[in-house]
C-alpha cells in the first residue's frame, strides 16, 4: 500500500509538469492548512448531468508568511453516497477522505506576475466552473462531493481544501417530504430599564444586512412560519422611542439605531398581519435550569410578561427550550402553560421520525432536525450559507429516498442564523420537497409517541450554571420585595416579571462575562432603592425611668424619586419592628408607619413620618435593640438601625426604698417602747424613757455617756 501511494504521488507529479491534461489524484496525507476556503457559491444547487457547476468562494493566508503563486483547482470525488450512512462519514471524515480528484482543466491562478505574492491576512476570489459531463461522475443517482484544492507554486500538495454536497439525479425520489421552515426571532437582552440598554448589539442586528433583519426578510413567505421573543419586539419599541446606552460605569450615551428600529418594527407588524406566526415565552428563558434549579416561577413570571406585549399578545404560544432538549420534568413545566406545541429536537425526541407528535392529551410535541443547521463536510469553514444548503438537500434527498414509495415524510427545520437564508428564503427548493406553514403542520393528525425523550448529560452541563441561577434567585426576591413595599405594587410587578425573564435567558448560557454587568446594573438599583433610601433616624440611645408607657421618638424617612405629576408614585407600605437581644427583658411594640390615605397607611416619596415607640420594661439594665423596616408581608427593607435601651427606674427605687425604711423604722419604735414598760412596773411619775424622738441616751447606753453629776458646790444665789 505504501509503495502505490509513492507511485501514485510521482505521476501527479510527472502530471503536473505536463500541465492540466488530466484529472489527477489528491495526495492522502493531510498536511497542515495553509490557507482557509470559504465556498460563497454553488450554482446550481442541483446540477444536471448534462449543465455545469460553478464554486466561488474566496481564499485567506492564515500564516504569518507571504504564500507564493497560489492556484484554485476543481476537485471531486467520483462515487456516489446513496444512503444516510454515507452522509456520517463523510461529515466526520477527514478532508483527504476520500481521496478523490482534481480536475485539472478548471483552475485559477490566485496571482499575478506582478504581485506572485498572497500577503499574511490578505484574500483572493476565485470562480471554478465545470461541465458536469467531463467530471466523470458515476452514471449512479446521488450525492457527490465537491470542492476545491488550493496549491502553492505547482506543488501537488494541497495547503487548502473545501467540500460541498452536490445532488446528481436523473430522476427525483418517489416520494416526497413536507418541508416546514420556523423562522426564530430573538437575541440576547440588553434591556436594563425603559429605554436604557446595555449595549448596541441590537442596533448592529436590525441595520440593512444584519441578522434579524435578513431573518425577517426570510420570514416574508407564505410557505415559512415565524416564532418571535415578545422581549425582543419590547426592546425594539424603547429603541423606536429613542434610548441611551449605559456603560459599566454608569454614564450614559445616546443610542444610533433607533431609526432602523422603527423599520424593523414596521415591516415586521405587516409580516406578523400576513404570515403564519407565533411567540415565544418572553425573553426565552432557559427552562431546563429553572426546572432543575426549582425556581419555575420564573416561567410563569415569562409567561405573563409576555401577555402583555400587545404586537405579539395575540399570537400563539410556542415553547422551545434551549438547543430543543429536554427531560420529563422540563417537557411537563412546559406543558403546564398551555403551548399550542412544544418544538423539540430530534436529539431529544429519537424515537420515530414523524414532525409532529402526539401522547394522550398532552401537549403535541414538533420535532425539528438538528442537522439541519449543520454544514457540509469538513475543513472548516463548513457552516457557510453553501454548505449549510447543501448539507439540507443531501439530508432529505437521503429521507425521502428511503421513504416507501408514494409516501409522505415531514420535517421540521429551524432557522436562526444568516447562514441557513438564502437571500430573502429561508427554505431549501427541490422536486422532493413541499413547504407548508407549522400552522398547516399542527391541523395534522399526531403521531402517536411513548413521551420517552433523551437528554444527555452534555445538556445537563449547557444549562446556565449555579452561579448564574444563584444571582438569578437574589433577583427574583428583590423584585418582589419591591412590589411588596410601593403601594403601586401591580406595576412594579409587571416591570420585574419582564426583568427576571431577561435575566433568565438562554442566551446567557456560557455568556457570564456579558450577563454579570447587565445583571449587576439592574441588582444595584434595587438594592439602591431597597436599603439605601428607606432611613430610619432616631437617638441610639434611649433612657427611660419607667417599666411601662414609656415612649420614645422614631422617624422613617422614604427617600425614593418624587414624581411632581403622580404623588402616590413613590409611596411604600411599611412597618417597623424591633428585635430585642433580651425579650424577657424588654420589648418594643411594631409600629404601623405612615398617613392613612384611601384607607392604608402610606409614605410618599420625599415624605418622613415619626412614631412613637412604646417600651415596656421588666427590669433595669441596658438592652441592645435593632430596629428593621419591614414590608407589610415581612420582607425586610432598609438598614437596621442599632437602639441601646437604658432602664434605670431610680424614682420608683427612691420611694420603695424610703418606704421600706419607714416600716422598719416604726417597728423598731413600738418595740422598744414594750421592752421600757416591762422593765419598770409600779414608777409612777417617772419621767419617760428616752426613745429615738428625745435626746437622752437610751437606757441600754453605757455609764460613760450618762449625765454625771456636777462635784461643785451649788451656789446660794443661783447664779452659774
């Protein structure tokens, strides 16, 4: 074997020499790529044996270095692949594999003699075209490759390679095959608030040329159907109006494709009057995670945000879950909001090959081909718009060939990217393929399916991670503590379920780098308005002289926007609790907060209102106690202010003490006045005993502190 392969590369050798005069063998030995073939053209799709094919594409140096003499060769591989087996390996094979030729008489010199020279990142054009007839093709009906080699300065060793699929029949199949084209319309959020976005990305993708709009060019057919994201016509609507874009720091700038938003808009409404559409779940948030994470309020959350965008409210529901897998639970979560179907992939679903399924009375399931955004045959690139074509008519040429005779197959495609559109069509034209409406698929009779369905654990990883479903979760409860504090609380309601969605998304899977700033901006202004401006303002330490009906001051100040045209716009329901390090100690009552108006009690924006707060106190000391605004379902909102409380009690202590004194102090009296009597019975005229209301010692004193008498004479005339 390696001796013919030596003997087969000296004759392509001795034959390049001589010039193109024959179809040549390629070399089997895949050498390192050169320079990169983009196929920007087959025509026609389906040539006849007796027409001529022609390939453009255009030719990249993706070295470092100058490449010399370059030279485009058609090349073809001469047997036939007849059946869906042969279609794998040549998708998974090698560039070299299978070897086939180059047919030398149709080439291009990709060089002049004044510039012999392809410069590093520099490109060329080429345009190849071939009788059918003198490719010496197989008489067999089927599917050939063929492509181009790219040769450096004569060397018979190719430094590029393209392949294409090209169907080669004299005759169509027998039968035919339903072809329904799902035209899908979304991009990834960038809405932060009501016309502030966080990036242009959108601008980019409706200017004349760009994805959505050659998407809703696609879209443009009676024979397609169409599936819109409700979020992505919301954010067209706040570009329409004008908007600014927010940079990570906050400042703004003003936005440039609000015009050709308005367009986009505006043929898109027609589109939607006129076509067979649907909608998606709002934002299209990644069902599989939520379900798996157990946050499926956020579907529901998606499902009625979606309800209110008016252009699409009145379209049917449509659920597709990320890449179209899914396990039971995520089929069931999806099923629970009443789709007119479920799009599924054939990844997913594997058993049987109808389109539409059916299992008892759930939801019917529409079960689209995965391959059919698949490219051709490698190298890369094999995604072009060319291949993705070709690789579309090989895959149903294969099915409805293996079909029985007479019988009708289906399948569902889904388009999402520019390269499945050719031009403005998004379907692929053959004799064996008849476009319908997905509206057209799902008046059919099911197919009666088992539910089993495969999801693999290469799905399972996809999913947005548990760092993004983490933040995803603080979101979703700072919405709704938000709702639960303004008295406006529908509105804010509706603005969250939209905002959670977004933050939701498929879109963001493998994407943290772009969704953590556009989730950080939103989380901020929440936590903004939830803690930073509810205050609570009061002296942080507080004394008191009584157990009960003590009260001290406390003001609740609502710092959220005025808005002079609508008071109530910024007004909160709130009450403030207290939370006592010692509740056998001391305890503070809640208060209910605000005015009463329209009979609840309200802060507005702008507004403080001060309570009293009662202490009740069972015994002296210091007691630390914490201070928290709470909503009115008790979700807590603000900074916690610290109150050290003081209960000294020292008047009622005073008079307890004085009053115990008194008691002692009369018993002590009487006692000693029935001691005195006892001891001198029968002294009548004696003076009184001393007692504590005289100055005479009492009579247990010792002799030293008695009056002694005076040893001097008294004096006759009475005088001292």
């Amino acid at each position: 074997m390696r001796a013919l392969r030596v003997l087969l590369a000296l004759l392509v050798g001795c034959a390049a020499l001589l010039g193109p005069l024959a179809a040549t063998p390629a070399r089997a030995v895949e050498p390192e790529a050169l320079v990169r073939i983009t196929l920007t053209g087959m025509t026609p799709a389906l040539p006849g044996r007796d027409g001529s094919l022609t390939l453009t594409g255009r030719v990249e140096n993706v070295t470092d270095e100058q490449l010399f003499r370059l030279q485009a060769i058609f090349w073809r591989n001469q047997a036939p692949i007849t059946g869906a087996e042969g279609v794998e390996q040549a998708l998974a094979s090698e560039s070299n594999v299978p070897l086939g030729n180059r047919f030398t008489p149709v080439y291009q010199d990709l060089y002049t003699a004044d510039a012999p020279y392809l410069a590093p990142g520099a490109t060329a054009d080429f345009t190849l075209t071939a009788p059918v007839a003198d490719l010496q093709l197989s008489p067999a009906d089927g599917l050939y490759l063929v492509g181009v080699h790219v040769l450096q300065n004569g060397n018979t060793t190719a430094v590029g390679r393209a392949r294409a699929f090209a169907p080669v029949l004299t005759e169509p199949p027998r039968a035919s095959l339903r072809m329904t084209s799902l035209v899908v319309l979304g991009s990834q959020p960038s809405q932060l608030r009501r016309g502030v976005l966080a990036d242009e990305h959108l601008a980019d993708e409706v200017r004349p040329g760009g994805r959505l709009s050659a998407l809703l060019a696609a879209a443009d057919s009676d024979e397609v159907s169409f599936a819109v994201d409700p979020a992505l016509v919301e954010e067209l609507t706040t570009m329409r109006g004008g908007y600014t874009v927010q940079a990570p720091d906050g400042s703004t700038t003003p936005g440039r494709g609000q015009s050709d938003a308005a367009a986009w808009l505006q043929r898109f409404t027609r589109i939607r009057d006129d076509r067979d559409g649907f909608r998606l779940l709002y934002g299209s948030p990644d069902i599989a995670a939520l379900v798996h994470d157990r946050q499926t309020g956020v579907l529901d959350a998606a499902d009625d945000a979606g309800r209110r965008v008016e252009a699409t409210a009145s379209l049917p529901l449509l659920v597709l879950p990320g890449d179209g897998l899914a396990d039971e639970a995520t089929l069931r979560a999806a099923e629970r909001l009443e789709p007119a179907a479920v799009v599924l992939s054939d990844a997913s679903v594997t058993d049987g090959d109808a389109p539409l399924l059916g299992a008892g009375d759930r939801a019917p399931v529409v079960r689209f081909s995965s391959a059919a955004a698949g490219g051709g045959p490698g190298p890369d690139p094999r995604d072009t718009p060319v291949q993705v074509r070709q690789r579309s008519l090989a895959d149903t040429w294969v099915q409805a060939t293996e079909a029985a005779d007479g019988v009708t197959r289906g399948r569902v495609r889904l388009v999402t990217a520019t390269n499945q559109v050719q031009g403005d069509d998004p379907g692929v034209a053959a004799p064996w393929i008849r476009r319908t409406t997905l509206s057209d698929l799902l008046s059919g009779t099911p197919a009666r399916w088992d539910g089993e369905l495969t999801y693999p654990a290469e799905a399972r990883e996809a999913e947005l991670t548990a760092g993004q479903l983490a933040t995803l979760r603080r979101f979703v409860d700072s919405w709704s503590t938000y709702a639960e504090l303004l008295v406006d609380g529908d509105q804010v309601e509706a603005t969250g379920q939209a905002a959670v969605a977004r933050a939701a998304s498929t879109a963001w899977r493998d994407q943290e780098r772009r969704r953590s700033p556009f989730l950080e901006a939103q989380q901020e202004a929440l936590d903004t308005a939830l803690e930073g401006q509810l205050e609570i303002s009061t002296n942080p330490r507080v004394s008191t002289v009584a157990r009960e009906g003590v009260v001290f001051p406390i003001t609740v100040a609502n710092l959220l926007p005025v808005d002079p045209a609508d008071p109530d716009a910024g007004a909160v329901r709130l009450r403030l609790v207290f939370i006592s390090e010692n509740k056998q100690r001391l305890t503070i009552a809640p208060l209910e907060l605000g005015t009463e108006r329209d009979g609840e009690r309200t802060i507005r924006a702008g507004e403080r209102y001060t309570a009293e707060a009662q202490v009740t106190a069972k015994a002296n000391g210091t007691v630390p106690v914490l201070a928290q605004l709470e909503t009115l379902d008790g979700s807590p909102v603000g900074r916690p202010q610290r109150i050290e409380v003081r209960v000294t009690q020292n008047g009622t202590t005073g008079w307890a003490i004085a009053a115990a004194a008194l008691v002692v102090f009369g018993g002590s009296t009487a006692l000693r006045i029935r001691q005195v009597s006892r001891s001198r019975p029968g002294q009548a005229g004696e003076a009184a005993a001393p007692s504590g209301l005289t100055s005479a010692p009492p009579s247990e004193a010792p002799p030293a502190s008695r009056p002694q008498a005076d040893p001097r004479p008294a004096d006759p005339s009475g005088q001292p």
